[in-house]
C-alpha cells in the first residue's frame, strides 16, 4: 500500500446555515478541514495509507480535530500535542451573483507555533513515497515556514516526491513574501499543482487573454505557464486547475497537466456548487493518488478533475467520494441517476 504523508494545519470551521449571511445567523455548523488535511482524508478513502502532520492543542477542541480525521482512517500517530489554539475559520456560503465568504481567526494557531523539533521526520517519512504540502502552511508563520522547509529536506533525504498546491492566500502575507519563501522550498518539489492567480501572484508568471471571472480560458496560455515553472524549477509535472466563474453557483471546471514535453487537458464539467471549499484539494489528492498508483497523463488528470467534480457536491471541506464513484464519473457516467 503506497503511504502518503501531508503537512499543515486543520481547523474548526463555523459556517452559516444554508445560504444564511452571517449578520442574520443565530447559529454555526461545525465541521473540520484544511488544505492538508482535506487531501489527506480523500487518499484515505481511496485506499491509501495516509499520514497527517500537524500540531493541535492538547485540549478538547484539538481532540476533536483528531477524531474526525480518525473517522476516516487517516493515520495521526504523528500530530504533535501543545499550542494554546486551534485556528478557526467562519463561512458564509454564496448563491448565484452573491459571493462566498471566509473569515479567519488562526493567528498564533498550534500549528503556526510548531518549531522543527515537535516532529521526528526520520520516523514521519519510515516507508513514505509521496510528501504534500501546501502554500498556506509556510505562510501561517516563520516559524512554521521553518517547519515546511524541514520536512521539504528531510522527504528529499529519504527519496520521497514531493508535491504542492501554491494555493496563495492574500489575507495571510504579500506576493513579495510569498514569492521569497515559496523560492526557496521549490527546490525540492516534484510536482506543482496551482491555478493561473497562484502562479502569477508568486511567482510573476502571468496566463495571456485569460480571465476567470469572464469564463474565458486560454488553454496555449495556460500551458505556457506550465512551460515557465519547469523551465524555472525543474518539476517533473505542474498541473493547473481552471476554473471559469460563471456565478458563485455555477463553473466550468477543467485541468491541465504538462509534464515539460505534452500537456493533457481534461475534459470540462458544468458544475452546480453545494460547496466549493476543498475543490483544489481533492483535485490535489486525485492526482496524487493517480500518479503514486501509476496512472499516466490523460488518465492521471482525468482522475483529479473527476473526483473534484465531485467533491463541489458534498458539504464540509473533505471530499468523501470514494475510488469507484470517482471512476464511474471519469469514464462517463455524470447522469446522477439513483444508484440502486
């Protein structure tokens, strides 16, 4: 069984009812998830042995993070105990022209206190093949940049691949900050995975003709930007995300992968969101599980775009498709008739 292990933080998140507003709620859903954690909880139910790095508090809120990723068969034996909170995000879901919120509260979280000496990397990567992480991890703190760039070095000591997701987050540093940091830990990254924003916010490397918010894609352009971050960064794989926002209720969504000679873009699906939080994430995981298992090109981001298909379906942040309703929608079967 291949063994994946994944770095960052996982959070409360606290979401209004339905399409409520947060000024007219009166009460939270409760739910857990982060960029690390979400892909790490969908390897789990594709069958793979997953592993989640963090640092949560020793108290009953940090428990209960664990347990719900333990619901799920990830593996937690490595998550480090001490810290005074876990962060928390809040969630406004939008509707049609009406935007999606989120606001955080995660500062001087656990994870972002974490120093390199919480964790024993020699035995978080005993009988590893794959390492993610994400661009949010390093951009919590420096001290939990310190960590990323730990566990970058020690995956690559032990031969791990190591991939990660951009994912920039403009209410947690600048592109200037992000571009100086996330220079420094492409070093060891196999595969890239990071939509035309990421890209050009980090790292200066812009899509032509293209924009999301018009539903106009520019496929040349996008695999143009591919074609920079390999030259730049000597990946073996940068996949793109495209997502075209034809209102907060309804994208095209499609992928491309390049692997520095071809690329392969998927197929696109008309979505109808129930919740967008995690779609990159499961597209993440989805191509990791596809690549580690041994799936090529077409095949590999036909997965990855596919199983997040199907997560914008599902409320909460994980992605709780399994492997054969992730395979039955990649080889055609979008009806969402009854399955009897």
């Amino acid at each position: 069984m291949k063994r994946v292990v994944t770095l960052g933080e996982i959070m409360l998140r606290l979401s209004t009812p339905g399409y409520n507003r947060f000024v007219q709620s009166q009460d939270f859903d409760v739910n857990y998830g982060g960029g690390e954690a979400n892909v790490c909880v969908s390897l789990a139910n594709y069958g793979l042995d997953a592993r989640f790095v963090t640092k949560v508090p020793k108290h009953e809120i940090g428990q209960s993070a664990v347990n719900a990723l333990r619901r799920f068969g990830v593996d937690t034996d490595y998550i480090s105990r001490g810290g005074d909170r876990l962060g928390i995000y809040f969630l406004e879901t939008g509707a049609s022209q009406r935007a999606s919120k989120v606001i955080y509260d995660r500062a001087h979280s656990a994870i972002a206190e974490a120093v390199p000496e919480d964790f024993n990397w020699e035995e978080i990567f005993d009988g590893a093949d794959w390492f993610h992480f994400t661009g949010i991890t390093p951009a919590l703190s420096e001290k939990a940049a310190k960590v990323t760039l730990e566990a970058c070095k020690a995956a690559k000591k032990f031969g791990v691949t190591v991939s990660v997701d951009l994912n920039y987050r403009k209410k947690l540093w600048t592109p200037e900050e992000a571009g100086k940091v996330m220079e420094t830990l492409m070093e060891y990254v196999d595969v890239c995975i990071g939509n035309e924003e990421d890209a050009e916010l980090v790292f200066g490397i812009s899509a032509e003709d293209t924009d999301i918010t018009k539903g106009e894609i520019n496929h040349n352009a996008y695999e143009n930007v591919a074609k920079q971050l390999i030259e730049r960064f000597n990946f073996k794989y940068v996949a793109s995300t495209l997502r075209e926002s034809y209102s907060a209720s309804d994208n095209g969504w499609s992928a491309l992968l390049y692997d520095g000679e071809k690329s392969w873009l998927s197929k696109k699906y008309d979505l109808r969101i129930v919740d967008r939080v995690g779609g990159g994430d499961s597209f993440a995981s989805g191509l990791i599980y596809a690549l580690v298992t041994g799936m090529k090109g077409q095949e590999a981001v036909e997965y990855a775009v596919a199983a997040s298909a199907l997560k914008h379906t599902i409320p909460g942040d994980f992605n709780l498709a399994s492997r054969e309703e992730v395979m039955t929608l990649m080889e055609g079967d979008g009806s969402g008739r009854v399955q009897r």
